[in-house]
C-alpha cells in the first residue's frame, strides 16, 4: 500500500535497491510527493562539475541510466549483459558515473546492518589505495633497472634494463669468467683495469679476439663490425616476430592509445597480461637492437598494463569502465616515475598529456602510485650513486643572463625540429599504410635495423646507448673526466685539480668530436623519422632528447670558445673574465634535450619538471622554461597537434582534443545524421513494434542506438535504446521468459497497452532504455556541442525540435565535421546567431511540420528559399 502510494504521488526515484535499502520510513516519507531526480549540484558531478547546471541524472534497473520505471518493473532481475560495451565503442561516461553512485549510496545504506557490511564498506572504500598502491610496487619492480641484489632474481625487470644492457654489450663482446655480466660489470671486478683504459680489462673479450685472435688491427675491425650488425639484425628479428605472431598491440610506444583508452575508447587486450609479457620481452630486444628509439615511452604502456590487470582485483573498477580510467591515469604517472627517476613530474604527465578525465582524487591517487613507484626504485639503488635520477648533473657555475639569447636559439632549433620531424613521420606512416610497403612489418624492421647498424658502428656516438650517450653530453668536463669533450689545453701553471677549471680552448680531441657530433645529429634524426612506428616497441622521449643534447653540446661549445676568444666583447665583458669558468656545455646539452622533446610532444610544465628531477639541475628551471615555451610557440606555428595526437588522427581513433579550438560557425542541424540524402533516420516506437520488427531493424542497420519515439504520427523523444542492451535483452527474454515469440510487441512505454486477450505476451524493456538522452535543438551552435562532447564525454547526442527528433550526432560525426574543417577552412563568416535564419525551418510554408519519409526524416527541400530583404540586411550589416 505505501509503495502505491509513493508511485501515485510522483516517487520516481527509479531504483527498488536505494527504496529498499533507505536506512528509516523517514527518509521514503521525506520524498514523497516529489519527483526524485536527483539534481546534481556537488562536486561529484561528471568531469567534476562540468555537467550543466539542471542535468538531471536518474539510476535505474540492470545498469542502465536515466529511466523512470513503473516501480513493479523494478522488482525484476537485472539483465546480464547490460550496460557493457562492445570492442571498439566508447563508454558512456555518464552511465558510468551514475552506476557508481548508485553502488556507492546501496554500501553506505547496508553498512550498519552488520560488521559484515561495515568491512565491505572499508573495503570498497580503500580499494583505490590498493591498487594504485599494487600498480606502483610493481612499476618500480617491473621497470625499475635492478642492479642490486636485493631484487628478485629472475624478475621481469630484468629484462627491462639489465638486459637490454646486457644485450647492448653482447653486440661488441662478451665476459668470459661471468657471461651475464656486461662490458662495465665485468671490468669492476678486474685488478689490472687503469684509469686511463678503465674500459679495457683481461675478462671481456671481443669478437675479434675471440673469433679470429686478434685486438688490433683492420681484421679485428671488419669482424667486430660484421658481429655487431648480425646481432643487432638477430635482435630486430625477433622483437618483430614476437611482436606479429604473439601481440601485435605490443608494437609502437602506446601512448597515442593509452590517451584514446583514457578518453573512453574500448581497446579489448591493449592492455592485457599477454600484452604485457610480450612488451616487457620485446622492449628489451628493440632496445639492445641499436635502432633509434627509446624505453620510456613504452613504460608508460607497460605501467598502465600493470594498473589494468590489478584493477580486475577490485570489483569496484572491473565493473565500471570509468573508474578504471582512473587507476590507468594513475599508472601512467607511476609509468613516467620510474622510467626517469621524477614521481612530480609523472604526475603532471598524467594530467597534461595523458589523462581526458582527472578529479582531483585521481590527482591524490597517482601522487601516491608515483610515491611508491618512487620509493621502490630508490630503495633498489638502481644507478648504484645511491641517487633516483638517471641522469644526475652538478655543474659548479651559475648561468648568465646574456646565456638566454643561445637557449632561446635552442628552443627555436626544438621546434623546428618538432615541426619538421611531425610532418615527416606522419607523411612515412600514412605511405606505410597506403603502399604494399606496410603489408611487410618485418622485413621494414630489419632494413630499418640493417641501415642503422651499419652506419651507426663507425662512430662511436652513434655506436653508444643512447641512454649513455645523453649522460656523457650532460657531463660538465671535469679534472677526471677522459672523454674527447673533454680534451681541452690545459693551462701547465695549474699546480692542483680543482673543481672550477677555467675556461680553456678546445683540444684537436674537441674538434673531432664535434664534427662526428654533428653526423651523428644527422644520422639521429634521418633514422628516428623512419624509426618511430615501426611494429616494434618504440619511444620517442630519449631519441628526441639525444638530438637536442647534440645540437646542444655543440653550441655550448661554439658559445664557451667565443667567449674564451673575445672575453672583451660587451657580452662577455662582464661575466666572462680571463681565468673565470664561464660557460657549461653539459647544462646547454640538457636544455637542448628539453626544447627537442617539447617540440615533438608540445609538453610544458610536466616536462621541465621532468628534466629537472631527471638530472637534479633545480637551479637551471628558468633556462628550461624559456627553452620549452619558445619550442613550443615556435612548434605551434606550423600546427598545433604533437606526436602522440597526429598518430591519434592518422590512426582513425574516435578522440576529441581538450586543447583544440572549435572557431567555426556551423550549427548542429549542419553535422546532424542523417543527411537529405542518406536514409531516413531508424527509430523504434514505444509499444507499437514486434520482437521481429526491432530484430529486423537491428540486422538491417549498423546503428549503435535508436531514438525510442512515441509514434509515428506524433514523433515526440521518449527515450534512447543501445543497439547492445536490445539484443542483449531480446536474447535474455527469449531464453528465460515463456510466450515471447516473433509477433510478440515490444513495450517501452510505462504502463502496458490493451492487447488482444489471442495476442502473445508482451516484451517490456523500459529498465534498458534511457529516458533522458541528452539532446539539443537544430540551432545549437557547433561550438557547444563539441564543449558538450568534450566536457561530459557523451557518445551520441539527439537533435530536437519542439521535442521532435530530427537526426543524431555521434562523436565520430563530429570528427568528421572537425577534419572536413581543417581540410577546407571556412571565410571568416557573421556570427552563429546572425545566420541562424537562413537554415530552412523545420516547418513548410504552410506552417505544419514537413512530412517524414517513415522515420521522422524530413523530406529533401529542392531549393532554399529566396533570402529576404531583411536577412540580406542582416547579412550585410555583419560583413567586416
């Protein structure tokens, strides 16, 4: 009696389990009398308050959102199924968040039931703390460089780092008395390693010796070249083979499709264990290859891999794809923590460059998942200098301020080289797609891999790590220090070594390094442009950085010996005295490093806190800021997409940039579907359609959803119906339900019509139909519809007339609106209202609605009314 009549006064709060489960009679009397909609005004709102005010959001039965159901309809079971997503769709943010309010107000409702209920509260409650807590353990375990031997033997992180360096050796020599030792393990053991040669010792061995016996010489050469090009061949070869025959979504750096995933795209396995094993293997084999890439990257894939099978530990998030978006922003944050040693700036990767969705306990959350991250990896020790940055630099002089004129030259070199490089590596992937070149993944890999071996052997640059090679740029030259960046005249009055060597001029040693510099600046960037999207494991961070360490270096250098030479010029004259240590190479080698990676990725604040903690140099942030800033202008001005989005772009995913500004003036009624001349629009009646009728338009459309309708005649919204919960459901009730046949009549209506007492039972699937679909009207602006799309991550959106459904747009039409834009980019035009006359009305000449070709598509108007005296007005009147 007093469900009936909380039904008859309007208690539509639309879900049997929150009127069961309220704590006292009270709080169901409270809501009597009023419609329960739930208005949301706090700051649980979807993306964190950017849902528009009024939004109402309504729970109902089994997971879908936004219907009010007759109560009796309530006290059916849940549909299995329901509510999921199929490969390759994107998510229904906003059913997502409600499902979880809806989880969240049935615990709290529960939990002083019993001590039972009370545990499963703290539970759900700390579940998020755990698994952030279990993703950053096993980040640091998983891509931590384990050089001690308090870690596991046998762990996976070994084949992150220690083997890649192992197998990085392995194509110049090997360590006889311990083969799983590489080139610098193997001399720290020796007694008869010098300073001078501290590369060189008894145990490790080359080819050439091993082979033909012999150290010296051109044969020792030619066999330690023809060695280091079959194991960089060997390496390659099974990378891409692992890769193509076991997961193929192993390939590439992921980040592109782990900022599509986390914007609400379904990518089945992308972040799977299968994935994750063949990744962690696979990285190793790209990396000791020699090609020109790095590791960083994909860790970024391998962390949120980690984060993704942890979260199937917690119902909470493996039964809402929202809230796993949540602990996948926080693994990318753990990602970046250990890939460079710098949890702050993990953090703000996440959130700058990574995440589409980030409430402010995501924030909390991937702080603490980089915390641990971090922690594990230093209490690893993995540099063995008891420090976390992987590449840790203290130069002894400040910088000046006449020093901002080369930095900003830098940034200006980063940019270009951003642009350049952007516009190349799109340009080789779309003809990699386009030609029977792409069908071959293999054979690219190994004449990608082939080239760079043969021509990176002769230099030792290029011959390096290019992890090494970037630590031996950042290094400021000191007293101890053998390289030929470091071969200077030395003054032979100096009578003692002291940390403050003076300017001096530059060695023959100096010369020949900066010319096999500036070749091996050619060679990185010709091979990264061809590297970059290859099917194999690759990134793009310590490939970047290593060009703009090189160009760096090589104008710290040119800037040190100008000043030496012509300390009296004005610039100089004030800081740069004879005897003084003016110039650092290393610090314009490791701002040059940060202006080429903002140029690529068009990253600010993430990255130079990244490359401050990455090398320890707080004191050089403003060097760093203005180098980054001016990338990224000079970057902006021929095309303001990074890396990462233009392979979004190129690849087709359904992603919708935050950064990107819609200017145009189009109206929604312009990118509506369907067109005049596509077919009319497939909708579903509330009760006037068979099982087979809705069968039938189901198998005849490839449509994700149907506009529910009153009916023909009258073309008023009533809900929205997912093409996935109706067969779903259809399926369901045939199996369980008796008497549901073919001809039986499919109800979404509230209340069940007045059937024939012969006709077969009827099919009520009101519970999966959204009764509030979003829905704007034909002359909405474009410019808000896709700050709608952006804001509540909305996969579809009805367009209305005086409640009449005239089309639909998808997120996907709005990619195709956005690209036919930049494809031909409009005149500068009046603004939306001044034009919104012009669209023909969706009314004929004598004022009745126009006529609709069997599902309320309009019919095609042959030509637009003549313009009016007063609209030519208008029109002219807004011309600039």
């Amino acid at each position: 009696m007093e469900s009936e009549q909380l039904f008859h006064r309007g208690y539509y709060r639309n879900s049997y389990n929150s009127i069961t489960s309220a704590s006292s009679d009270e709080e169901l009397l409270d809501g009597a009398g009023v419609i329960m909609d739930f208005q949301t005004s706090e700051d649980d709102n979807l993306l964190d308050g950017d849902a528009s005010v009024g939004t109402h959001y309504t729970m109902t039965n089994g997971g879908s959102i936004n219907s009010s159901t007759h109560l009796l309809d309530l006290l059916d079971e849940p549909i299995p199924g329901v509510g999921t997503y199929d490969d390759f769709h994107t998510i229904d943010w906003v059913r997502e968040k409600c499902k979880d309010r809806e989880r969240h107000r049935r615990i709290n409702s529960k939990k002083k039931e019993s001590a039972w209920e009370m545990t499963k509260s703290l539970y759900d409650a700390w579940s998020g703390w755990l698994v952030v807590t279990l993703t950053g353990l096993a980040s640091g375990d998983l891509l931590a460089p384990l050089k001690s031997r308090r870690a596991l033997a046998g762990a996976l992180a070994g084949l992150i780092d220690i083997a890649a360096d192992w197998m990085t050796d392995l194509k110049e020599g090997i360590c006889l008395n311990d083969l799983w030792y590489n080139h610098e393990q193997c001399c720290w053991r020796s007694n008869e390693t010098t300073f001078e040669e501290r590369d060189k010792c008894p145990q490790w061995k080359t080819w050439a010796e091993l082979i033909i016996g012999q150290a010296e010489g051109p044969g020792s050469y030619i066999m330690n070249y023809i060695m280091y090009i079959f194991w960089a061949l060997s390496f390659a070869f099974l990378a891409v083979s692992f890769v193509k025959v076991f997961a193929p979504y192993a390939c590439g750096s992921g980040i592109p499709e782990i900022k599509t995933i986390l914007s609400g795209f379904i990518i089945r396995g992308y972040l799977g264990k299968w994935t994750l094993m063949i990744k962690t293997i696979t990285l190793v084999l790209a990396v000791a290859s020699g090609l020109s890439l790095g590791k960083e990257g994909p860790l970024v894939h391998v962390a949120c891999c980690c984060g993704n099978i942890f979260s199937y530990l917690f119902p909470k998030y493996s039964t809402n794809e929202a809230k796993k978006r949540e602990v996948l922003s926080a693994a990318s944050a753990a990602g970046v923590s250990v890939a460079f040693g710098a949890p702050i700036g993990g953090v703000l990767f996440s959130l700058e460059e990574v995440s589409y969705y980030f409430p402010l306990k995501t924030l909390w959350r991937s702080f603490f998942a980089a915390l641990v991250a971090a922690f594990v990896l230093r209490s690893i020790n993995p540099f063995g200098n008891s420090r976390l940055v992987l590449f840790y630099v203290e130069y002894h002089t400040p910088w000046y301020l006449f020093e901002l004129l080369p930095f900003i030259l830098l940034g200006v070199f980063g940019g270009l080289w951003g642009a350049f490089f952007i516009r190349a590596n799109i340009a080789w992937c779309r003809r990699r797609k386009s030609t029977k070149f792409g069908k071959y993944p293999v054979l690219e890999v190994i004449i990608v891999a082939a080239i760079t071996a043969v021509i990176a052997f002769p230099n030792p640059y290029t011959r390096l790590n290019t992890s090494e090679l970037i630590k031996e740029l950042f290094t400021d030259c000191g007293p101890l220090e053998s390289s030929s960046l470091c071969d200077y005249r030395n003054d032979m009055n100096a009578s003692k070594i002291v940390d403050d060597i003076p300017d001096r001029p530059a060695g023959t040693g100096v010369y020949s390094a900066i010319w096999q510099l500036c070749l091996a600046l050619i060679f990185k960037i010709i091979m990264t442009v061809f590297t970059f999207g290859i099917k194999v494991p690759s990134g793009l961070f310590i490939p970047s950085m290593a060009i703009g360490a090189i160009a760096g270096r090589i104008v710290g250098i040119a800037v040190e010996q100008l000043a030496y030479y012509h300390h009296d010029w004005f610039i100089f004259k004030e800081w740069c005295e004879v005897g003084a240590d003016c110039i650092t190479p290393g610090l314009y080698a490791m701002v040059g490093a940060a202006a080429c990676l903002g140029g690529v990725t068009r990253m600010t604040v993430s990255l130079v806190v990244i490359v401050f903690e990455l090398t320890g140099g707080l004191e050089y942030i403003v060097p760093l800021m203005a180098a980054v800033m001016t990338s990224k202008w000079v970057g902006d001005a021929f095309g303001r997409e990074g890396i990462y989005e233009a392979h979004i772009r190129l690849n087709g995913y359904p992603f919708l940039d935050a950064k990107e500004e819609f200017t145009h003036t189009t109206l929604a009624a312009d990118v509506m579907r369907p067109r005049r001349s596509d077919p009319p629009l497939a909708v579903l009646t509330q009760d006037n359609m068979t099982v087979d009728d809705i069968e039938n338009l189901i198998n005849e459309t490839s449509y994700n959803g149907f506009p529910v309708i009153m009916s023909k005649e009258s073309q008023r919204l009533v809900g929205f119906a997912l093409r996935r919960d109706l067969t779903i459901a259809i399926e369901s009730a045939r199996k369980k339900q008796e008497g549901i046949v073919g001809s039986s009549r499919v109800c979404f209506a509230q209340h069940t019509p007045s059937l024939p007492a012969e006709s077969p039972r009827p099919l009520k699937l009101r519970s999966i139909l959204d009764m509030s679909p979003f829905t704007v009207t034909d002359h909405t602006p474009m410019e808000i519809v896709v700050d709608i799309f952006r804001k509540l991550g909305l996969r579809q959106c009805l367009v209305t007339h005086n409640g009449i459904v005239l089309g639909i747009i998808t997120k996907k039409n709005i990619l195709e609106h956005l690209e036919q834009l930049k494809q031909h980019v409009e005149p500068l035009a009046p603004p939306w209202h001044c034009n919104k006359k012009r669209y023909p009305p969706s009314y004929g000449p004598d004022g009745k609605p126009r006529p609709r070709l069997n599902n309320v598509q309009l019919k095609p108007i042959a030509e637009e009314r003549e313009e009016t005296e007063e609209e030519v007005h208008l029109l002219n009147s807004t011309t600039l």
